[in-house]
C-alpha cells in the first residue's frame, strides 16, 4: 500500500553563494544542499521546512511556520540569559 | 604600521631539534619545515589553521592566551582531537564568528570538555539544533559571553585584538564577527564569512585592517576577498579553509585570479592540511601539514 511521501523536518543552515541551500535534516541533522531555486519563495537562513527526499532529490518541500516561530523564541529566550549573563570580571 | 615580510625557511632554533622528532615520526615536511610542536613558545605566537574540511577552526596560542575562533562541522568529530594534540587544555576566548554549522559545528563538544573563560559570538539569533545545543552548553558553563561591537578591543595575553566588525544593527548572519589581532608587529585578520558589502563596511569605519596574514572570507568564496578589500589589508600571504572536492567549487577561481594578480600567496587546508604561522612579533614562518597532491 502506497504510504505517500515520507516527511521530515528540516532547517535552512545557510545559504551559499546565492545559488545553494544547506539544509540539516531530521534530528540527526544529516547535511543536504539543495539548488536555492527549489525552495519556497522567501525561505531564508534559519527557515524550517518539512521535506520529502527521494534518495538525494528533494522531492517536496514546504514552509514550517510554525516550527520556525518556536525555534526562534527558544533561541532568544536563551541568548537573552546569556545576555543577562555578560562577560566574566576582569580577575585584575 | 610598517609591514613585515615574513621569512620562510628559517625556524628558531629551539624548533629544530622538535623538528628532527616530527622527521622520525614520518611528518610531511614542506618547505623545508613541516609543523612543529604547536603549544605556546616563550616570546611567540602559534597560529594553526586546522585543517576541519568545509568548515573554519583556528587555534591561537601565546604564553597567557589560548584563543580559538570557530569550531568545525556540526556533523564531524575531528576538533577536539586536534586541541589536544596542540596540548589546549583551556581557553581564555572562545569567539564563533557566526551561527552557521560549519563554523560552531562542535562549539558545544568544546565548551562540555574544556574550560571556556568567555565566548564571543554575534549575537545573530539563528534556529538550529546545533546553535540550540551550543547555548545550552554555554549556559551550563560557567564562561562570560559577550557581544562585541565594531571597535571594541581586548588584550588576551600578548595578544591586542580589535573587533572590525558587526555595527548595530546586524544586517544578516554573514554580518558577522570580524577581528584583527596583533602581536607585535605581526597581524592577523578573520573575516568569517562576511561578504564584500561586509567588507567595505570595515573600510568605511576607518579601523586598521593592515594584516601580514590573512584568513580569506567565506572559504575563499567569490562573495567575498573583494579587490579593494585585499589591497587595504595587503596581506603577505593568504590562508583559506575549504574541504577537499567541496560542494560549492571554493575557492573561486576569480578569487585565486585575484590574489594572483595582486602577488599574494596562498595556503588552503583543502591542500596544504593544517597550516600553521609562527611569529616573534618581527617575523614569521609558515608550515603546513603536506605538501601539494599532484
């Protein structure tokens, strides 16, 4: 029985020389670039996306808003902390 | 300041007899040099450009400051390895350019091993895993953060370092830490990954940026090492990291053509392996790992 398209999360690490994504995929993070070009329009560094690779081939792909929103509080709530935190006394 | 041409094949004689130790070990000498014992000698500075494939890493050693700027790939093991065979055992500045997994790969894997006196970052709010777990390494530590600025500057040691760049407000990820330090006469210039409108932006603010060695911006990328930009640092030689066959053709061939045409040198990792400059302060050596496959 056809079980359709295997999605996975994922998550723009950056973007190089204007041409490819690098996208870390599934909670491994498994390194895969991808032409920029088969990305949603407006996807950018630090955009979550859920992903089907057929083999290597990113075979489809959509915008996680909702992912992309909750990483994003998580990471400046905790930079926040360390923000507050600030540089450790000068032992002179 | 006045620039220092840097003198090759002639090493401090307390690196000889190290240097007849790495000979009986088998070490590729190039140059007429090779890599010797890289901890800190009394009265220099050791700076290795470790060889992490498409990734950044270099470890800074004087005596009173061992610095590290950059960490490697997220999906590689290979950093902390190549500290301890340089004998880190601490570091009093831990600065990650910027949040890209290649850049802070194994930030988190340094900061739960080795004691970490305070880690400079960007302050770019990326959405990682990997930044996640660097945070929450950081957090449990017991290390200083600090966000610094444009102009900002700090002795570690020996070492005088002054921050070239990012100015509030950070315009993207690639508007990133950039730092100059010196030892003596003898400067090094990081650009992380910052691109060519990153680049003039330092020239703009009217800091030095006169460096004797250069690490190329984004692995030798054409984004980056604008034209303007290298002959206002002018640089003795330039290093770059990239991994070997990697995805995206770096270097650029139009940045080599660059360098080529200005007289600069080049050392890449991708090549050379780890690529280690030694300073007095008044000159420097350069050693690398291998010698140049066929």
């Amino acid at each position: 029985m056809d079980q359709g398209p295997r999605w996975e999360q994922a998550v723009v690490d950056r973007l190089v020389d204007g041409r490819w994504a690098v996208l870390l995929v599934g909670s491994d993070e498994r390194e895969q670039v991808v032409e920029l070009a088969c990305l949603p329009p407006g996807v950018e560094a630090g955009s979550w996306l859920k992903v089907h690779f057929d083999g290597h081939r990113l075979a489809a792909v959509q915008r996680d808003e909702e992912a992309t929103a909750e990483a994003a509080a998580h990471i400046r709530q905790k930079l926040e902390q360390l923000r507050r935190r600030g540089r450790r006394p000068d032992p002179s | 300041m006045d620039a220092v041409r840097g003198r090759r094949r002639r090493l401090p004689v307390a690196f000889l007899s190290l240097l007849m130790v790495l000979v009986l070990a088998g070490c590729t000498l190039v140059d007429g040099a090779g890599l010797p014992d890289p901890q800190p000698l009394a009265g220099h500075l050791v700076v290795s450009y470790l060889d992490v494939g498409q990734g950044d890493a270099s470890l800074l050693q004087a005596e009173g400051c061992t610095m590290l700027i950059d960490t490697g790939r997220h999906d590689r093991q290979d950093l902390l390895p190549l500290l301890q065979q340089a004998g880190v055992t601490a570091l009093d500045v831990l600065v990650l350019t910027h949040p890209h997994a290649d850049h802070i790969g194994q930030a988190a894997r340094v900061l739960r091993t080795l004691p970490v006196a305070e880690v400079w970052m960007s302050g770019w709010e990326h959405t990682t895993a990997t930044f996640e777990r660097t945070l929450d390494a950081l957090l449990d530590s017991e290390a200083g953060y600090w966000e610094p600025r444009t102009g900002d500057t700090h002795r570690c040691g020996p070492l005088f370092i002054q921050i070239l760049n990012p100015s509030e407000p950070l315009t993207d990820i690639h508007d990133n830490l950039a730092l100059r330090v010196s030892f003596g006469q003898v400067a090094f210039l990081w650009t992380g990954d910052a691109e060519t409108r990153h680049e003039e932006a330092m020239l703009a603010t009217g800091l030095p940026v006169v460096a004797q060695v250069l690490q190329l911006g984004h692995h030798g990328s054409r984004t980056s090492s604008g034209e303007r930009f290298l002959q206002a640092v002018d640089p003795s030689v330039a290093v770059y990291s990239a991994g070997r066959d990697n995805d995206y053709g770096h270097p650029h061939r139009e940045v080599m053509e660059r360098l080529e045409a200005l007289g600069i040198p080049v050392y890449g990792t991708d090549v050379y392996g780890t690529i280690r400059v030694i300073t007095d302060g008044r000159s420097w050596t350069i050693e690398t790992e291998r010698e140049p496959g066929p």
